[in-house]
DNA sequence: ACCTGAACACCGTTCAAGT
DNA sequence: ACCTGAACACCGTTCAAGT
C-alpha cells in the first residue's frame, strides 16, 4: 500500500499539445458545439480554470484545434498533374479535413487562420497559383475567395455527416441519408406555389439534386475558370 | 389609485412578430452570440419560458430572425441593367443586408434558409440567371455556390464591423479601422521566416490590401465569368 | 511557476402549476 | 390556450489561495 494506486497513465502532467489533441478528439465525439472548457477539463482530469495556464479562451483553444485539424492535409506532388489539378486536390483535402472534424471549419470564418498548419498550406495554395501564371493582386484575393468557399464547404460536409449520424448511427449507406436530407427540402420546394416562384418551383428536382462530389467538383471549377477569365 | 399604473405601453401582449422583431434589433445592439432566451424575453418583460409557446428553440428564433434581415433586400428593377448587373446588385445587397446584422448569416451555413424572404432572394437569383442563359442544372448549383458567398461574405463583413466598433466606438473613418485590422496581419506576415514561406513573404502587401469594395466586386466577377464558361 | 477550489454571472430548456 | 416560477443541468472565466 504505497502512495494511491491508479490505474490511469501516471496522471499525464497537462501541456498546450495534450489540451488541444483532446479538444479535436472531443469535437469529433461531441460535436464542436458541446465541446465546453469543461468538458475538456474533464477528460483530462484536470479543473477548467487549469486550462487558462495555457490557453487565453475557448476561441484560442479553437483556433490551435483548427491548426491541428488542418495538419492532416497533405500537400499535392508532382505526380499528381499540373499546377491545376494540384490546386483543385490540395482544396479538396483542405476540405474533407475540416469537414471530417464537425464544425472546427467556422473558425476560419471568423479569423483569418495564421497557425503554421494554416500557413503550410496557405503557402502551397499561392504557390501554385502563381505556378499558373495568375498575376500577383489576383492570386491574393484568389486566396481568400478560396478561403470562403473551403470553410463554408467543409461546414456543409460537416452538416450532412451530423445528419446522417443522427438519423443513422450504424452508418448506412450515403445514398440513404441523402435521400432523408432532400426529401424535406424536396418536399418544400414542391409545396410551393408555383405561381408566386415558378423558377423554384421549376428547378425543384435539381436544387436537391445531384452527387456532393460532382456539385463540389463543378464549383471549384467554376472558380478556376473564372480566375483564369480575369487579367 | 386604479390598477398598477405602468410606463410602458399596457404590457403588448407576447406574438411570435414581436419576438423576431425584438431578437433583430438585439443582435445588431449585442451581437449574435450575446442574444440569449433570456435576454429577449427580458427586452418583452416576460420570462424566457413564455418565448417556447412560439418557437422551438433558439435555433428557430434565429432562423426566423435570418429571414427578417432578409427582408430589407430591395430586388433590382429593369433600369438597375441587364440580368448580370442586376444579380449582381442582388447578391450585394443581399450580402450587405446579412453583414449588418453581426453573425446572423452564420444561419444561412448550417441550414438551407426556406423562409418567405428567402425564398423571395431565391427566386430572382434563380430567375436572372435563367434570364441569362445558364442551363437549368447550372442554375441550381451555381444557387448554392452564390449562397456559401453570399453567407461567408456576410460573416467577414459583420467581424470587420465588430472590430471596427470594439476599437473606434465613435464611428471614425473607415480607413483608420482598416489600417489597425490589417496591421495585425501584416506584421504576422512579414515576420514570416521568408524561406519558409516564400510566396506569402512575396504578396503580403497584396493579402492585406485592396479596399472591401473592390475586392468583393471582382470575387462576383470570378464566380459569374467562371459560370458563363461552362456549358 | 504551475495549478486549482470555489465562486460569479450567466446559459437553454422543461414542466408542473396557474389563469 | 396561453403563460410562467422554479428548477435542472449546464456554461466561460476569474481569482485568491495553495504547492
């Protein structure tokens, strides 16, 4: 009988790296909404107000979680095409890697994202984009065009994913969540009267419609096309 | 000596306007994220739980609050020009009416808004590019991609504003606040170890400069040219 | 220096009870 | 039907006090 025995990993003195691998782990289970500073606390057998040692706020907790979350993104190669088909990859990733950690995407919504995670692939962005001949100012504004258009896709892959958990937790096929998801907006656009919006009322199928990864694939095309437009 | 004399206008019977009403004029006094149950129930002199007789939640407070904000989109007319230069006037206006109201745009990211107001936006948006020519699956996807743009534009927009008011409460020049937000940035930037980051260290004038106005409009222009290339 | 118990000032939502 | 007091189960953050 020497000093309490425990049975957990010899109570893990805290740091900033164990705090926020916590944090991404917990948003995953939780959802970033419920993830509180308690919460955390918590799960590190720690008091909240232990946190603040290391981190100003739960927005700066979340800002170093997104950092993290963007860590899983591996650049593009050479192998991998030209400047074009690299750039449309290295958003994909960007994409699926923020969308795969619930709505941690928002924060770049709200910040413009500086931790080195964010700048390594902020760098690459640029990089390729002036590999393709864009003109200085365009590739800088490319860049936060860009930057809407990863965050508010992630938070909608994120949104579908959250759905489709909540109605299906043994994780059926994709297809059938889809079909959950439009039917109620199908059902809305259907309901409508067809004189008051005839265009909606018109396009109904189609606004409901289609394949995430087409729809995604065609709008980052758009984008791209449209820059190459300019200048 | 009758009944309780009151200052306030004999109490305004609770009604489901009121509520919307008063929850817009206090997220544009406290902010979106600071207008709790609570809080609204206090501005009507009642208390929270009289708020759930007409309404579910706060998430449907806030989504009809959305819509309200909406509601201030005037649609442009035939003399504003041709489908183009009015869909573009449509979605500033639309952006400019959302950014004026903190975060409540944030709604327009985790739901698809299916409000009357909405819709209304919905419908000319849908309409003009029809009257543009775009092809009729087109139209539905490029409705989504103007919407992550015209909720994301919103969101940088009312942060912009935020900052704005949190440093220079006496409404200064636009200017100054711009001066101290990019300030910021650009000494992030450019301490940047320039091996490490060479792209960034090169355009990190560009990435914080351009005026918002300038900026804004040539991102629609990207998005409609990049759309007017497909098909 | 690092950590934390306890407190402060809040939350959203529910529900039994009232009119 | 409409409203609400009181309660439940939480929040983020601070700070004096401990090691």
């Amino acid at each position: 009988m020497s000093a309490t025995p425990r049975t957990r990993p010899e109570k893990s003195t805290l740091s900033l790296d164990a705090i926020v691998t916590t944090t991404l782990a917990l948003v995953d289970e939780l959802g970033y909404a419920a993830v509180s500073m308690r919460r955390v606390a918590q799960a590190l057998e720690t008091g909240p107000a232990s946190l603040y040692v290391y981190v100003r706020d739960r927005h700066e907790l979340m800002s170093l979680t997104y950092d993290l979350a963007i860590a899983e993104v591996v650049l593009p190669v050479e192998s991998d095409g030209d400047w074009r088909a690299r750039l449309e990859l290295l958003v994909d990733r960007i994409v699926a890697a923020l969308g795969s950690h619930d709505d941690i995407a928002s924060i770049g919504l709200s910040d413009v994202p500086t931790g080195p995670q964010s700048l390594r692939v902020t760098e690459e962005l640029l990089r390729l984009l002036r590999a393709g001949g864009i003109d200085d100012a365009a590739c800088a504004w490319a860049a936060d065009l860009f930057g809407q258009y990863i965050s508010s896709s992630a938070l909608e892959i994120a949104a579908r994913l959250r759905a489709q958990r909540a109605t299906d937790p043994t994780h059926a096929s994709e297809a059938a969540m889809s079909a959950a998801m439009s039917a109620h907006l199908d059902a809305v656009y259907r309901d409508l009267p067809a004189d008051a919006y005839p265009t909606i009322h018109a396009l109904a199928p189609l606004l409901t419609g289609g394949e995430g990864g087409k729809r995604a694939a065609w709008k980052l095309r758009v984008i791209l096309d449209g820059l190459l437009a300019q200048g």
